[in-house]
C-alpha cells in the first residue's frame, strides 16, 4: 500500500471517528446529530441567521426551524433580533452553556490531540496545517 493509500486509508477512518464520537456526544447532551452538526456551524461561523444555516446545512428552513426550537429549549443557542435589521433573526450559541456542557464532553479528545500535536516538530506541524488548510478550503 503507498503513502498516498496509507493517508486516504487513515482519513476515512479518522472522519468515521469524529462522526461517531460526535454523535455519542450529541446523544449524551441530549441531542440529535444534526442538532451537534448545527452548534459545529455555530462554532466555526460565528452567529448566523436560520436562513445561512439551511444554506449550509442543506437542509428546508422548516427543519432548520425544529433543530433551533431543540437547541434553543436546550438551552444551547438563543435567538437574538438583529441589531441593523428588526425583522431578521440571528441565531447564536449560549456560551455559558457550551463551556459548562458541551466542552467537557469534548475534553479528552481535545487532549489527545493536543498530546499527537505535541510530539511534532514544527516542520511536521507546518506541514499538517497546510495539508488541514488545502483539505478545508
């Protein structure tokens, strides 16, 4: 088997990991999977209204409007008037709930990767950014 198969081996493995430790988190809080896919938009798009959330998530704005009445009643978002625009609806993460909930579930993940990433140089490290960089572009 070459590198090249080696690594597309290890990637499908790695996001079958994160899919199904995702989904036992999500299940643990009390939610659904695309509820947890939802707070990841959250976390990496910062606040976003229910219309940009369909548009990422692929997904009706009836059910989008579901998964936000879940999290909200979750106590995980909550729905803000927008500032500029009184008829627009922004859809943020409650952060007291995220730090105090979800982040603890995610711990000791967080830390084995922090324990990989520490083992690197910072040639190795470089590396591994630009390839995450490429991969997420």
């Amino acid at each position: 088997m070459s590198d090249r198969e080696r690594i597309m081996e290890s990637l499908v493995r790695f996001i079958a990991s994160v899919v199904l430790h995702n989904h036992a988190v999500a299940q643990q809080l009390g939610l659904g999977p695309t509820d947890s896919q939802f707070m990841t938009l959250l976390d990496v798009h910062g606040p976003l209204t229910p219309g940009r959330l369909a548009e990422l998530s692929g997904l009706t704005s009836g059910t989008v409007t579901g998964v936000i009445d879940r999290l909200e009643k979750a106590g995980f978002v909550r729905r803000d008037r927008d500032t500029e625009d009184r008829r627009k609806v922004i859809v943020r993460r409650d952060t007291t709930a995220v730090e105090q909930r979800m982040h603890p579930a995610y711990a000791e993940h967080g830390q084995s990767v922090q324990k990989l990433l520490d083992r690197r140089s910072p040639e190795e490290l470089a590396v591994i950014a630009a390839f995450l960089r490429d991969l997420n572009a």
